[in-house]
C-alpha cells in the first residue's frame, strides 16, 4: 500500500514538474522575443529588494502584511519539502530525524499559519471590502480581479489544509498509532486536537492523509498556475531585480544613427559617416522592439498598483495608469506567443501592435517624471516602454500633439522652441 502510494505521489509530482517547465518554456519564449541587449547584474540589488523587501516598507501596513505572507512562505515550504520527501520514499516526518531542531521549525510553521491567515484576510478585506482606490482602477476589472481573489482563497484553503492535517497527527500521536511517533511541536493546532479526539484511529488516519494530499496536491495545482497569474512575481522577482540597470533613471540611450545625422546638419564640413544604410525602425512598435529586460519587467509585474498611485498624470485624471501598460505589454506578448504557437513557431503578422492597446493619449500624458520607477517594489520600468512608444510616433509616424509639433517646427527654422528668427532674439534687449 505504501509502495503504491509512492508511485501515484511519483506520478503526481512528475506531472507538475512537466506542466510547470513547459510553462517556463513559454514564458522564456515570450522574453525572448524581445530584442536581446547587454544586461547590468546587481547581486546585491537583489538581495536588498527583492529577498529583503526594502522597497515596501514605504506602506507600513501592507508591508508588515506582506512580510508575514513573505517570511510564512518561506518556513511553511520547508514543511512542504518533507511532504514532498515522504510521498516519494513513504515516511512520515522525516525531518523529525533533527531532533529538536524539527521542533522549532514545526512551532514556526505553526506561528505563520495564523500569521499568514490573518495577512491573507485582511488582503481580501482591502480588495473586497474596504475597496482601496488603487485596486479600483479600470485595468483591474474582470480577471485581474478575480485573479488576485483566487490565491488569497488558494491560501487560505491550503493554510486550513496543513492545520486539519497537523492536528489529526497529534491526535493520532496521542492515540500511540504506529504509523504517529510523537514528533514536533505544534503550539496551534493543539488547541485543536481535542475536537478530534472522540474519533476513532481509522477515520482519523483517512482525515490525516486526506488533508496532507490535499494540501500537496493544491500546492502543485497553485505552483500550475502562478505562471499564468500575477502571483509570478514571486518567482520573477529575484532575476528582475538581479538585472536591474545601472543607468540613471529616465536616461533616454542616444541613437548613434540620429546623433550622426544631427552633427551632419549642425556642420556639414564634418565627414560623413561610412555606414549609410538606415536603421530599419526607431522606437517600439511592437514587442519585438523591446528590450527583453522590458519583456521581463512585465512578466513581473504583480498589479499592486503603487506605480500608478503615485502617477501624477493619473492623479490628475488622465488615461495614463503606468500599471495597464505593463499589463498590456504582458498581454500583447502572450497574444505573439499564442500567434506562433498556432503556426508552429512562425511568427505570422496578425495585424495588430502593442499601439493597439495603449493609447496615444496614455502614451502622451505622461511627465517622464520616474515617480512609478520609484515607487516599483521589484524595479519595474514602464517609462522605458512609454519612452520608446512615443519615439516611435514621432520619428516613425510624424505623430505629436500639436504643441510639440510647433515646437519641433520653430526648432527646425528658428535653432529653438520659439516664433522668433534667430535675427530678432535680442530685439526685448533693445526695448528695454
């Protein structure tokens, strides 16, 4: 019977890890579609960001949350590690060879369980409940918002499997079944046992061995899912943040070919460069012109919203939400990706552009003022997108607001931003 066990646990856990890599396959698919250029590496970034969270504690109350869901994560998944090693060889508790070690980790666990319930709650609280503003916008409707309802449930559903499975095994130790040595510490589910007590060893050992698979079932479904949910940020964020740039924030890269063209028309006596063929596009189109470090900012991103709070554009009541077009640019990548899959891995032009999906009005609206940069918990950049969007406009489809292209005209006939020929710039000097 434990053998069998075995083997269907074996079969169960070879399957997620087929599914899940082939979801990773997709995902790398997508990111490369990107245009590949020199990344910058920061181990040390990563490490201060993304594993200490030093970017959320600017919110105190969402971050003392998060830190319980973060650090619960982190000692709950060692109890998983042991479900993982008994399914496969057929133990129970194998840990429980760490003697009094084990017991601080089984104490542990227990302490995050109801840290991690009570942070989860009160998420769901926030979304649901109280509604807070940024979790309203128009981006979140539909399935963003039904995503994020679905793993505070998914955690919760799988915090309360561990604590039915935890105290069954106490109750069961109690009993002095030979399958429960006495193991562990469990200062929660303690209180719990006497509720179970009045059942005899047989329906608890079926409740024991229902709640653990599951729980490790559930936690291989979930693992499925993340990368298909806004909760890969847990994943993506340590190599997001571990290819941070070096650059100043809001640095625009110079065009070599623009920067040639320009010292050509300022002086003509300078010699002309020997390549003159013309780079095929300037700025981003569609996908295929972003970074693959841009492609990964969107996989990363994790819809919390504080970039677009911060947004003075967005606050002011303009259509731009520097988290929709993260979003976007995730969805048109998953749209290319979709596009090749269904050609066998040709890409086949269907027609339509990351343009399609974020507006010029969003695009224009905003100040590059690098507050949604800032205020990223994972280093997310979605002024690099609007940036080379709006070149694209310009220098590919002559499209500006009026204003600017006044401006650009005054520049090209008059060396500046004004009406005025150069001759008659100093003419308010005179009249004074």
């Amino acid at each position: 019977m434990v053998y069998l066990s075995s083997v269907l646990f074996a079969l169960v856990l070879g399957a997620s890890a087929f599914f899940f890599a082939r979801s990773i396959g997709r995902v790398r698919r997508n990111i490369t579609l990107g245009r590949k250029v020199k990344l910058d590496t920061s181990l040390a970034t990563m490490m201060r960001v993304a594993l200490g969270q030093s970017k959320m504690v600017v919110r105190p109350v969402p971050a003392v949350l998060h830190l319980c869901v973060y650090l619960g994560f982190l000692v709950i998944n060692i109890e998983v590690i042991e479900i993982v090693i008994d399914g496969l060889l057929g133990t129970h508790r194998v840990l429980s060879m760490l003697g009094g070690l084990y017991d601080v980790i089984t104490a542990a666990a227990e302490v995050f369980f109801v840290l991690v319930m009570a942070a989860t709650v009160t998420f769901l609280i926030r979304r649901n409940v109280i509604k807070v503003k940024r979790f309203q916008s128009r981006e979140m409707s539909k399935w963003p918002r039904l995503d994020a309802n679905i793993i505070l449930w998914t955690e919760i559903v799988l915090i309360t499997a561990l604590v039915v499975m935890n105290a069954a095994d106490q109750a069961l130790q109690r009993m002095g079944h030979a399958h429960y040595p006495e193991t562990g510490a469990f200062p929660i589910t303690a209180h719990l046992v006497p509720l179970f007590m009045g059942m005899d060893a047989g329906t608890l050992v079926i409740l024991e061995r229902a709640a653990w698979w599951f729980h490790i079932v559930g936690i291989l479904l979930f693992l499925n899912y993340i990368p298909y949910s806004k909760h890969f940020h847990i994943m993506m964020a340590f190599p997001n943040t571990y290819f941070t740039p070096k650059r100043a924030k809001g640095h625009f890269p110079v065009n070599e070919r623009v920067k040639q063209e320009v010292t050509l028309m300022l002086d003509p006596s300078q010699p002309a460069p020997e390549d003159t063929g013309e780079p095929a596009t300037f700025g981003v189109k569609d996908v295929f012109d972003l970074s693959r470090k841009s492609l990964m900012d969107a996989y990363t991103c994790t819809e919390c919203g504080r970039c677009t709070s911060q947004c003075p554009a967005n606050l002011t009541g303009k259509a731009l939400s520097p988290r929709k077009v993260m979003m976007d640019t995730r969805d048109r990548m998953e749209s290319v990706g979709r596009v090749k899959d269904a050609n066998k891995g040709q890409w086949v032009d269907d027609g339509k552009t990351l343009h399609d999906l974020i507006s010029r009005e969003e695009l224009w609206a905003c100040t590059s003022c690098n507050a949604c940069v800032e205020a990223c918990p994972v280093n997310i950049n979605p002024l690099d997108i609007i940036l080379q969007m709006r070149q694209y406009l310009v220098m590919e489809q002559s499209q500006a607001p009026e204003a600017l292209m006044v401006m650009f005209s005054n520049i090209e006939n008059n060396g500046a931003p004004w009406p005025i020929p150069a001759t008659d710039r100093f003419n308010w000097a005179n009249a004074q």
